[in-house]
C-alpha cells in the first residue's frame, strides 16, 4: 500500500512540475509574441515615414539647389534606416538588429534635423504648402514612432522579467528565448523629433 501511495505522490508531482513547465513556456511564448507584435506597430510607423522622405526631398529640390550634398544625405540616411529597420522587422528585440536600428535612426534624425534647418533659410519653401502638409505629417508620423517605441521597450521589458525570473530563468536558455533589446535612441539630440515648423 506504502508503494502505490509513493508512486501516486511521485506521478502528482511529475505532473504538477510538467505543468508548470507548460505554464512558464507558454508564457514567455506570449510575451515574446507581444513584443513581436509591439515592433510591428513600430515598423509601420517607420515605413510610413521612409514613405514620406522622398517626397519631402523633391519638394526641397528645386529650392535647394545649392544643398544637393544634404538632400543626398537624407535620402542616404533614409535607406540605411529603411535596411535597418527591415533587418530588426526579421527579428524583434536582436541586440546586434536593435543597436542598428538606433544608430540609423538617430543618424537619419540628424539629417533631416539639418535639412529643416536649411529650409528656414528659404522663405519660398517655407512658403510652399506642399513642404508644410510633408513636415506635419512627418511630425505626426514622429510622434506615432515615439509612441510605439514606448509600447515596444514595455513589452521587452515584461518580456525579460519574466524570463529572468525564478523558475523560468532556469528553462528560459533550454528552450531558446533569449533577452530581447530595448529600442533605445541613445543620443539625446536623437530623442527629440526633427524641428518642423513651417507656418
């Protein structure tokens, strides 16, 4: 009798543990999910405003003829972004992805900074209501980003506590989830939108 009791106390416990493991792995699946999910409302909002760049350049073009070296930089600093921004889409929350993501971001901020600072120099181009509705929306595609940058880094942040937590962190490298990346922009120059105003 002492046996069966024994073995049915042992069976319980292999079940409760197997259950728990169940638990833990389903969800840290979740909350990589939704960090998953978070970038994607990222990469919309990016892809929306590598959209735009183009067009705000060849607005700019035919008033800056002399600055052809920044447009060029912009439309430069745009496409590694846009690459950059596609490599993290592969693989949310990468370090190495993330780390290059902020870099081409912050350095297409830069220039887009200088670009609207050259425009002021212009009246006509301040003038020139299809450069003010591109930089509005811009702006308001800035602020979209910076929204979802801040549901992104939370959810990372859920993410990695969970994984880093006991009992997880003992089976969180077993089954492959690894600590995601926050999307951080780590110059304080590139916290700040580009200045638009044109009005």
């Amino acid at each position: 009798m002492s046996i069966m009791v024994f073995g049915l106390v042992i069976v319980v416990v292999m079940v409760v543990i197997l259950l728990a493991i169940i638990g833990i792995y389903n969800g840290l699946v979740t909350y990589r999910n939704r960090y998953k999910n978070a970038y994607a409302q990222i990469d919309v909002q990016l892809k929306r405003r590598y959209d735009l760049i183009p067009n705000l350049v060849e607005t700019a073009k035919g008033y800056l003829k002399h600055e052809r070296g920044t447009l060029e930089a912009v439309i430069q600093a745009r496409n590694q972004a846009a690459h950059a921004s596609a490599q993290a889409a592969i693989n949310p929350g990468d370090p190495k992805a993330m780390a290059g993501l902020a870099g081409a971001e912050g350095a297409l901020t830069g220039v887009l900074s200088k670009l609207f600072a050259l425009a002021e120099a212009y009246p006509d181009l301040k003038a020139n209501q299809n450069m003010a509705q591109l930089s509005e929306e811009l702006a308001s595609t800035e602020n979209k980003v910076a929204f979802a940058r801040q549901a992104f880094n939370d959810a990372v942040m859920v993410y990695n506590t969970a994984r880093e937590r006991f009992p997880a962190v003992l089976l969180a490298g077993v089954f492959g989830f690894g600590p995601a990346e926050l999307f951080e922009l780590t110059n304080v120059a590139e916290r700040e939108a580009p200045k638009v105003a044109f009005t």
